[in-house]
C-alpha cells in the first residue's frame, strides 16, 4: 500500500499538475518577480528555521523532529491553487509558484532533510538521503510533471480532456491509499496525535500568517498576497510522506506529514474566510 500505492498516487497528482503547465507559468515568474521571491524566502528559508526553532521548543523526539523538518522543507501542495480559487486569490501566481517550488524541491528537500537528520541523529545505520535516493525524489516530483507538460504541449487538446478525469482519479487513489496506510499504522498515529496535532497546527497557522502579512507589509497586492498565503501555507504532506516511507522507509517519519495533512484543510478554509473578513473590512 505505502510502498507502490503512495508513490503512484504522487505520481499521478504531479502528472495531473504537469497538464495544467505550460513553459509560460515559468515565465510569468519574471513578469511579477517580487511577489515570487518573496514567497520563496519565506518558503524556504524564514518557514524552516521558524519550524526548527518549533522542533525546539515542543521537544520532539528525533525521528518526528526530522519528519517536522521535512514537511517545512515540502513546496506547495496543488490544493492551494483550489483554496486561492476560493478566496479570490492570483491562481496565476499559485500555479507559477507551484511549478517553480516543484523544481526547487528537488534540491531543497533532500539538504534540509540530510541537516536535520545530521543534527537530531534519529538513525543509528542511516546518514540520510544519499544522491541514489535524492535522484528518486527527482523521479517522484519532476518527472510526472514534465511528462504532463509534454503530453499537453503535443496533443493540447487530450491534455484538456484529461485534466479533470486525472484530478479526480488523483484524489480517488490519494484518499484510498492514505486510508490503508493509517488504517495499517492506526496505533502509531493515536498514539504520536496528541503530540503532533499542537504543532502542526501551530505551524500551519505560522506558514498561512507568513505567506499572508509578509507580502503585505511588503506592498504586495491583496490578491497576489493571498495566493502566496494559500502557497505556503498548504504544504505538500503527500511528498513528504512518500519520501518518508517509501525513500527512507521510516512510517514514524511521516507522521507529522500525516496529522498535518488532516488538520490543514480545515485550518487552511478557517483562515481563508479570515483573511477575506479581514480584506472586507479594510475596503
């Protein structure tokens, strides 16, 4: 289920994000580049040390401080082009910035979890991901999605007509094997939840202010402000799971990607009504 069922889950949502892309969500990136850098400073550089610095202060065990670290270290999940939809946000900067987070990942992901893995020591055997496993990455998040581009660049019209069927079937796959895979590690969960659900939500409460208050302050537009919020707020837990359990084969590991995963969705929606009250009455 977690080995073959999660990764081809993955793989098919990063296939379904690659027939939405076209090389000009890359280069819309240096039409509107502030807003862009902004949100990844605060996406790879200000959310992993703040994340750390959580690590820190709930004192948790090595392996789920690891897992913490690599779900920081995790870009935007697809779902936040849907919460930016909701909320009125720039859904152009959301699938720009999702497209570049993807390609940056690959060589983000595998540093920050190799430090914190140096650093919290939560393998006596392991010294993390080595460059085998860091191709794997590679191979789970970019590969799909150039295969997706380029099926969309050579038979547009097919991409268009499987761009809904392959989101649907992408959720269908993801909810059925999440479900097994809690369901095969359900007393591993219930029993790390309580510690993990405080920060996790901390954290994603942190991620959605940051991506929100920081473009702001730094006159960024309200629209482009909340797509950045639903951004880097909305992490991509799948990614990190799958590298947890099926790259480093650790289930613990992908614990706090798991209770994140859950809890986000309901965090994500609060604040976007939130944010929108907000905007309200400030106009």
């Amino acid at each position: 289920m977690t080995t073959i069922g999660l990764p081809v889950a993955l793989g098919i949502i990063m296939l379904g994000l690659g027939l939405s892309l076209t090389l000009a969500d890359f280069a819309r990136v240096l039409k509107q580049p502030k807003a862009v850098i902004i949100a990844l400073l605060c996406q790879l550089v200000l959310l992993p040390a703040l994340c750390f610095g959580l690590v820190l202060l709930f004192q948790l065990p090595p392996v789920l401080a690891v897992g913490m670290m690599m779900l920081a270290a995790s870009p935007g999940g697809t779902t936040a082009n849907l919460y930016s939809h909701l909320f009125r946000g720039d859904i152009a900067l959301n699938i720009s910035l999702t497209a570049v987070n993807s390609v940056i990942a690959v060589v983000t992901l595998p540093i920050i979890t190799n430090l914190a893995i140096a650093y919290f020591q939560p393998f006596d055997d392991q010294l993390g991901l080595q460059w085998s496993k860091a191709l794997e990455v590679f191979a789970i998040v970019l590969l799909p999605v150039a295969l997706g581009m380029l099926i969309r660049r050579l038979w547009p019209r097919f991409a268009a007509g499987m761009d809904r069927p392959v989101r649907i079937a992408s959720v269908v796959i993801l909810v059925v094997v999440i479900a097994g895979a809690v369901a095969s590690n359900w007393a591993l969960l219930v029993e790390n939840f309580t510690r993990l659900a405080l920060i996790t939500v901390l954290f994603c409460l942190i991620s959605l202010a940051i991506g929100f208050l920081v473009p702001r302050l730094l006159r960024v537009g309200r629209r482009q402000s909340i797509a950045t919020s639903f951004e880097i707020g909305i992490h991509n837990a799948t990614l990190a799971i799958v590298i947890a359990q099926s790259v480093l084969g650790s289930v613990e590991l992908s614990l706090p990607a798991a209770v994140y995963g859950v809890l986000m969705f309901f965090i994500a929606f609060g604040f976007g009504f939130l944010i929108r009250e907000r905007v309200a009455r400030a106009t």
